[in-house]
C-alpha cells in the first residue's frame, strides 16, 4: 500500500494520473509529463526498516534524459544522477519520515518528456496466512505460490514491453515529422531551382536578341 502525493508543474496527463492515483492509493506505478523547465516532487511516508526500490525510465521527449534525486526526512539526499535515461535505486528507510523523490527537466529549454516511474515501498505480502509458518506448504498451497511469482514476472515484463514499444512509437514518429520536414524542404528547394532555371535561360535569349537588333540597326 503507498500514497504518492505530487506537487509541481506537470501536464494534463500528469494531474489525471496523480488524480487516479488519489483514488486508488494501491497504484504504485505513474506516467505524467514533465514540461520543459519545470520540475516535478512526490512525496511518501515510509516507515523505518522499510526496503524500497524506486526505478524510472523517460518514455519521450528530447534525448530521453531527466534528473533524478531523492531525499530522506532530514534533508540527506541518498540518490542523485543528472540526465539519466533510466536507472534503478534500492535503500532502506532509516527512519520515519517523508520521503521526497523528484524529477527535473529544467536543464531544457523546449523539450517535453514523459516519464514513468514505480516507487515500491516494502514487500508484498504472503499469499497464505501460514506461508511463513514451520511445516512445509501442500502442493496445492506450493502450486499457488508459484504461479503467483510467474505471473507477478509477467506483469514485470509486459510493463517493459509497453514502456519500449512506447518509446520506438515515439523515435519512429519523430522521424516521420523529420522526413516530412526534410522532403517539404527538398520540394521546395527543386521549386525554386527550376524556377530559377527558366528566368536564367530567359535572360540568355532575351540578351540575345537585343545584340542582334543593335547590329542591324
């Protein structure tokens, strides 16, 4: 269970999944926008000997790069990489307190980004009341467990997918706009030469005949 609570700027994305996550505070995973030049803080209240793990990757926008830091109740900071297209950071929590993580994209001057991040905050429980008692699971209790870790490294992996796929959609359909641009350009280059072309030999002929009016005058 976690309870993120965001303040800065971030886009129209950004504040429906902060609002949905206000909703469902079981959500641990969030994708918002991050303008150029601004700045985006979530806070979480931990609880002390608490293992969390905060991993985060740049979706779009720009050279995929964002800045990334952590600080712990007092103010120590525990975490800081500077233009990070993705990483992952593990800690535990050495008191009570709040939290703070933060994104920055200020280094930018015109570029979005959308960024995703899971924040997991202690581990998940059993899956059976008794699965951390002395005696040995049955196998149908053994079975369960098992399935139930195949299918949590499923979700891991479509997550991963959809963060790529994302990504390639993003590289292809800017290199789309970069082509459109670059044949606009080139069609208008031709345009010009051509045109350029017609009033160069115009000018030959034209001079042309004007020497030879002058000669049989």
């Amino acid at each position: 269970m976690m309870l993120l609570r965001g303040y800065g700027t971030a886009g129209p994305w950004g504040w429906l999944t902060l609002l949905l996550v206000a909703c469902a505070a079981w959500a641990s995973e969030i994708t918002f926008e991050l303008p150029d030049n601004a700045k985006q803080c979530f806070y979480e209240e931990i609880v002390q000997g608490t293992k969390c793990t905060l991993e985060f990757q740049v979706i779009t926008g720009g050279h995929y790069d964002v800045d990334c830091r952590l600080e712990g109740p007092d103010g120590s900071v525990l975490y800081k990489e500077m233009k990070k297209q993705y990483d992952s950071f593990t800690f535990t929590a050495s008191r009570n307190g709040t939290y703070k993580f933060c994104f920055s994209n200020e280094f930018s001057t015109f570029t979005h980004k959308t960024v995703y991040f899971d924040f997991q905050v202690g581990e998940d429980p059993p899956l059976f009341p008794s699965e951390n008692r002395a005696t040995a699971l049955t196998q149908m209790e053994s079975a369960c467990v098992s399935i139930h870790e195949a299918l949590k490294s499923v979700i891991d992996y479509q997550t991963h997918f959809r963060l790529r796929e994302a990504q390639g959609r993003s590289r292809a359909e800017d290199l789309n706009t970069r082509v459109a641009y670059w044949s606009i350009g080139e069609a208008i280059i031709l345009l010009v030469v051509s045109v350029g072309q017609v009033f160069l030999l115009k000018s030959f002929f034209s001079d042309k005949r004007t020497t030879t009016t002058r000669v049989t005058s």
